[in-house]
C-alpha cells in the first residue's frame, strides 16, 4: 500500500466515523486518541442477571422509519458485536 497511504485509504476526521475506516478507528484508537486504563479496584466483580434471549427476529422501525429486524440492522451496520444491558 506504500507511505503515505493513498488518498482513498487514509482516516481522518472527515471520514473516521464511516464504514469503513470506523472500523479501524475503532482497533487502533490508542494510536490516534490518548486513552487511560481504567483499574477495577479490589472489589469482586457484581454479577449481573441473565435472561439470554434470541434477539434476531426483534423487529424496529430504522431511522428511516422502516421495519426491520435486529439481525438485518447487524448486516446493514457491518455491526461485529453488541451488548445490551
């Protein structure tokens, strides 16, 4: 890919929060952002209920105001993981 990188393959401000630079944005945001560990202190961790539930076929209306289900927003979004709380 040479130094510097052509101008098609750089990420900056303009384009660092779209697919898909976000992507490397988010794997490499040490090198471009100061960031600090942050300790868990001495205490055990809290448990957290669980109630694992098949979320795919959740259906939503999409900021379009169009339904669609969570497992086709995940590939619309080129979404690699989610957490919900």
């Amino acid at each position: 890919q040479g130094f510097p990188p052509a101008a098609d393959k750089r990420v900056d401000v303009s384009n660092g929060y779209r697919y898909p630079q976000l992507r490397w944005v988010v794997q490499h945001l040490r090198e471009i952002q100061p960031t600090q560990n942050i300790r868990r202190g001495a205490a055990a961790p809290s448990a957290l209920p669980e109630a694992p539930m098949a979320l795919g076929g959740l259906r939503f209306d999409d900021d379009k105001g169009q339904p669609i289900t969570v497992d086709q927003w995940l590939d619309r979004t080129y979404t690699d993981a989610i957490v919900v709380l």
